[in-house]
C-alpha cells in the first residue's frame, strides 16, 4: 500500500491511498483503502492515509477515528494518530496524518513503515524503522 | 501555518536487516516522491493534486504494493483499490476490483469529479476507465517475479500477507485459513 497526505499553506487538506491488497487474498476481497473513514479520510481538520491489515483497520475505523479524536476531544494529531494505533491490534496497522496548521504524525505498531514528510519550517524525513 | 506532505510506502514486519538491494530502491523512491511533492506544493499546485501526482509516482514504482508491483491474488491476478479524499469539501472517491488500469488513484479522483457516486469496482469501474480515456495495459504490466515468489510462499504457508511479513519456515503448523487473523502469522 502507498498513500499521501498533504496540506498548502491556506490549510488545504487532501489525502490518496492505492493498494494491490493482501498477498494470496480471495478474488473480490476488498480491503480498507477504499472504504473512506478506515484507510483514507480528510476533513477541515486532518488528513490520514493508513497502511496495513485491511480487515483490522475497517474493523477499527482508524482514519476517521483519529479525525474524530481531533474533532471532538481536541487531542493533538500526534496524541489522536498514538492512542488510535496503540488500541489497534499490534503488527497491523500504520499511518500518516497531517493537520490544517502543517503538523504531521506518522505512527505504526508494525516492525516498519516506509514513510517520508517534510514541512515548510524545513523539517524532513525519511525513514523505515 | 505552512505547507506539510507525508507518504508511506507501507507498512508491516520490514525486518531492521533489510538488504541494502531492497532498501535503497525503496528509500530512493520515497526521497524522490517527496521532492516531487514539495515541488508542486511550492509551485502552489492543490494538495489534491500534490496527493494524485505522489501517489501516481509511487503506483509506477514496481517495489511497492499498488498499480505496478501489486501484490497478487489466490488466483495469481491484481485487484487493485484506491482512494482520495478532499478535506474541505469532504468530496471523495474509491475505486476496487482494478484489473487494467495503469494508475488507480487517477480513477478514483475521476469517479470523485465526474460521477454521482463515491465509490466504483471490478467491471464497472474497468468500464469507466475506458470511457473516461486513462491509460490500461493488460495483467502482466503489474505482476513482478517477487510478488509471484511472494505468493508461491503464502500458499506454501497457507495464509494470507499484509506487506513486508516474511516468509514462515516451512516446518512451522500454521493453522487453517477458518481461523482468520492467524493467517498473518
């Protein structure tokens, strides 16, 4: 799975995820990256692109949770993207979220995430573990 | 307030001894949708832009899994799925079921602009990708060698794989598939 998460300098958000799905899946099996709210969602507020178990991330609704976390109890991209990954079955899930102001999160309970961000202030990354 | 991007790649159980001939096609890649992500938010293109043209690059790149370098099906085919989202209008488009069409994410922002719905698959988004002009090629643009080898190893196992997991020693008993989240063992 890829995904992108970007935000101009008005506070524009947008968010793309694409997959091939699970290795040896069935033939017509959907995973999470289409059903907008579990791999993929944006609002005035946040963008989120998730990576990982299909079936665990529809079953924990994790983009729209973090959005929902945000929205509702005022948490911080990176306290809202922490919580909803930590509660998450281990080994499944990643993301990448990004606010209005330009602040990023990106957290996984995998061994890994191939991730990548940079932000106007001149922060930037790449990194795997 | 400023501009910010991030991308992933994937996520899963990328072992930390990762040889160098798998990683550093990976992270150039990354270093290169990045820079072509910066540039366009720079140059002021929208993020719903910025979010098509990353992803696109990274569907063209056959060492992750979408478009090129999909992973594969029980039966050895892709089915490739695909979403976008616009947070202030909260207008969005998916698309599954993908079989042909070179760049999904470019699907799902025309099923976004150009249709009623949100949400297209198998037939009849293959149809409308054909209406709509995007670029198709038949199944073996996006099989690779590893994704068939990944495959062969998950059937050996008899599970299924979200990206990275690496492959069980044969001898391990893996139980069967009607116990669901042990597949990814």
């Amino acid at each position: 799975t890829v995904g992108c998460i970007a935000v101009d300098g008005n506070g524009n958000l947008a968010t793309a995820t694409s997959t091939g799905g699970l290795v040896n899946k069935m033939v017509g099996r959907i995973g999470d990256t289409p059903v907008i709210g579990a791999g993929t969602y944006a609002n005035t507020i946040c963008a989120i692109s998730a990576t990982g178990k299909g079936e665990s991330i529809i079953r924990n609704t994790i983009a729209r949770d973090v959005a929902a976390l945000m929205e509702y109890r005022g948490l911080s991209v990176k306290e809202a993207a922490d919580l909803v990954i930590a509660n998450a079955p281990e080994g499944t899930v990643g993301l990448v979220a990004v606010t209005d102001k330009g602040d990023v999160a990106m957290t996984f309970n995998t061994t890994g995430m191939f991730r990548a961000c940079a932000t106007e202030n001149g922060h930037s990354e790449i990194s795997i573990w | 307030m400023g501009w910010a991007i991030a991308l992933h790649g994937g996520a899963g159980d990328i072992p930390v001894d990762l040889p160098n001939d798998k990683r550093a096609p990976r992270e150039a890649t990354l270093r290169r949708c990045l820079d072509l992500g910066v540039a366009a938010l720079t140059a002021n293109r929208s993020p719903l832009d910025v979010v098509e043209l990353v992803v696109r690059e990274l569907e063209n790149c056959p060492h992750f899994n979408a478009g090129r370098g999909s992973v594969l099906t029980t039966d050895g085919t892709v089915e490739m799925e695909a979403s976008i989202m616009d947070g202030t209008t909260k207008r969005c488009g998916a698309v599954s079921g993908l079989t042909t069409v070179v760049n999904p994410i470019s699907l799902a922002r025309i099923v976004m602009e150009k249709t009623p719905h949100i949400y297209l698959a198998f037939d009849g988004a293959e149809a409308f990708a054909r209406e709509q002009g995007l670029e198709t090629r038949d199944q073996s643009y996006f099989i690779t060698e590893q994704n068939i080898e990944r495959l062969k190893q998950a059937k050996e196992a008899n599970r299924v794989q979200i990206d990275y997991t690496q492959p069980q020693p044969v001898k391990e008993q893996v139980p069967t598939s009607s116990e669901g989240d042990s597949q990814i063992g």
